[in-house]
C-alpha cells in the first residue's frame, strides 16, 4: 500500500525531483512501522523512482532531459525488438489480449479519462500500460521483457509529464496511433508496426524537448513548478 502511493505520487509528481523522503513522513502518514516505510522506498530505489544515501536517507530520484532521451532511445529499441518477436510467436490468445488492450484503452478515452486538463486518471494510465504490454506479450524472450518493463516504469514520470502538458504540445491523434498498432500488429506487418512504434515513442519525445526549448530551455522539474494544479500546489 505505502509503495503503490508513495508510487504514484513520484510519478505523478507530487513529490518533487530531488525532494528528500522523510521516513517519519511516510510512518506517519500511512500509519506503518519504520521497516515497512523502509521496505517500499527500496522497492521504489529498484524501480529507479528513489535514492539512497549514506547517511542522508532517501530522495526522489532527480529527471534531466538526458535522461529523458537516453530513456527514449533505449526504450525504443527493447520495445521494437520485443513486439517484432511477439508479432512472429503471437498467436490466437495473443491477438486476443491486444484487441482486449485497445477496446479498453478506447474505452478510457471515451470516458474522458485523458481529457481534464490534470493529466491521464488512473483508469487510463492501467489501460495504456496494459495495451501496450499486450502487444509485446508474446515475445518469447523473458529477459527482454524483464528489461521492458523495467524501462517502462523509468518513462512513468516523464510520459505523465507530457500528458498533463498535452495544451502546450499541440493536437496529437494518439488514439489512432494506438488503433493503427494494433491493426498492424494483427495483420502481421512487421515492419510497419516497429516503423509506428519508433514513431510513437519518438514523436512524444521530440514534443516535449520542443516544448522545453520553447520555453527558454526548463529542466523537467522547472517545467513541473509551471504546470497548472494540482502539481504546483501538492508537490512534497
């Protein structure tokens, strides 16, 4: 419980980059003992969402925009590799999963779930993880997918990041992005389907980095200070 919150309030940024984790804090506000405090913060370190120091306890991990495109073009070429092999082994529960995926995160968007101006709601930040785990689902290669994952949860802060600054980066038709994916990847177009993922990932990217530039070259966590609330309000 104390790691799903701690969690989502890093990845939504609530808790700012670089702001220090006080132990007691965590203790206090979600009534457990030190050990379970100090339990989901080293989860949270594993995830590479906090850091340790010796003697000065644990912070939230700090964003840069190198991090940001190493991030991207790291990620983008394990999740490439993963789908073009799940395209290759996908079979009928497989293609399954991924129409299950996308009318799920249609669903979402239908509901309104991305469109209030404070960024993605849970519901759709669940749909869109799973969509896009389904469409990698199955990949054969277990190590590839641990890396995967382990790079999608990298990307949370700064993919929740460009949602709630979605006004500034201009109109973007993710919902057909998402739609074409998964056609593509049903059909078997391989190449395709990679060509649109590259694109995907890579054009959020470039939108945020134009965005960041175009304001005068903001670090991630100035740009956080600038967002409407509740960010602004609530940061820890």
């Amino acid at each position: 419980m104390v790691y799903q919150a701690l969690r989502r309030d890093i990845v939504e940024c609530r808790l700012a980059p670089g702001s220090k984790i006080k132990m007691k804090y965590v203790c206090d506000t979600h009534g457990v003992s030190l050990g379970a405090a100090r339990e989901a913060l080293s989860r949270l370190s594993a995830d590479g969402l906090s850091v340790t120091e010796a003697q000065r306890g644990y912070t939230v991990a700090p964003m840069s925009w190198t991090e940001f495109s190493q991030l991207t073009e790291t990620r983008t070429e394990i999740e490439v590799s993963c789908l073009r092999k799940s395209i290759r082994h996908g079979d009928i529960e497989w293609e399954t999963r991924v129409v299950a995926g996308l009318h799920r995160l249609l669903r979402a968007d239908d509901a309104g779930d991305k469109t209030d101006g404070a960024g993605p709601s849970l519901n759709w930040v669940r749909a869109h993880s799973e969509f896009h785990l389904a469409l990698v689902s199955a990949c054969p290669n277990t190590y590839q997918l641990e890396l995967r994952n382990d790079l999608y949860a990298k990307t949370e802060r700064y993919r929740f990041l460009s949602h709630a600054m979605s006004i500034k980066l201009g109109q973007r038709d993710a919902r057909q992005e998402h739609t074409d994916l998964a056609e593509l990847a049903k059909a078997r177009k391989t190449d395709e389907a990679c060509d649109l993922m590259t694109e995907h990932f890579m054009r959020t990217a470039r939108d945020v980095l134009d965005a960041a530039e175009k304001m005068g070259g903001v670090t991630p966590t100035t740009m956080i200070e600038l967002l409407p609330v509740p960010w602004s309000s609530i940061r820890g």
